[in-house]
C-alpha cells in the first residue's frame, strides 16, 4: 500500500515535527511494509539463525544427502544434526524422501529463491 509520509505524519503526530520536517518529506511516496513479506524475512532469519543450518544448506546444494553423511561430514552429534533438519523442512527449504532405509534430505531451491528475493527488495 502505498502512503503519503507528510499526510500520515500530520495525522499521526500532528504538528510537533512537521513544521521542521516537511519540506523534505512534501512529496515523498512510498510503500508500506507488507505484513506477509516481513513474516516471509523472518523465515530467513530462522533459516540462517545457526552455523549448522547454514553448513547443512551448503552441503545440500551440492547433493542429496541422509542424516548419517551430514553426521559424518559435520562430525557433530545425529540429534543435532536431526533437529535442525526438522526445523528447516519445518520452514519449507529442505525436504526428505525415503529410499530404503534411509531418509535423504535435498534443498527446496524455489522456497530459498523466493526468501531471498524479498530479502533483495529491501535493497532496491
């Protein structure tokens, strides 16, 4: 939704500031922070919120890989290494498939792409 600055600051705070600041917020038009994209930035926050998240996105962009490999390669613990790919299938960016015994996980590229252009229109 776009707003006009000066007039939602009028209405907002009346004039303790505007006389000081209008002439440079007179004609400034801009949009209003969507609700949805800001909840869509903070699923990329709790995306990249650890080390063992990102390493594990990292190595899931080169190939699908189960738990025990993503154990091996990260030499940390399986319940970690378990609970942080629940959180991260949780957020819709990795998803798992089951062949034989073993659950593979891979990246869910079209969710971290769109995650990662919203975050882009914060720098247009």
């Amino acid at each position: 939704m776009r707003i006009n600055v000066a007039e939602e600051v009028k209405k907002k705070i009346g004039d303790k500031c505007f006389g000081e600041i209008y002439e440079y917020i007179k004609n400034l038009i801009i949009e209003k922070p969507d609700g949805n994209v800001i909840d869509e930035l903070m699923v990329l926050k709790r995306v990249f919120s650890n080390r063992i998240r990102i390493s594990i996105l990292m190595l899931l962009s080169q190939a699908n890989l189960p738990v025990c490999a993503l154990v091996s390669i990260l030499d940390k613990d399986q319940t970690l290494i378990s609970h942080n790919l629940s959180e991260l299938k949780k957020l819709g960016v990795v998803k798992e498939k089951k062949i034989g015994k073993y659950r593979f996980y891979s990246l869910v590229k079209s969710r971290l792409t769109k995650l990662l252009q919203d975050a882009m229109l914060i720098l247009r």
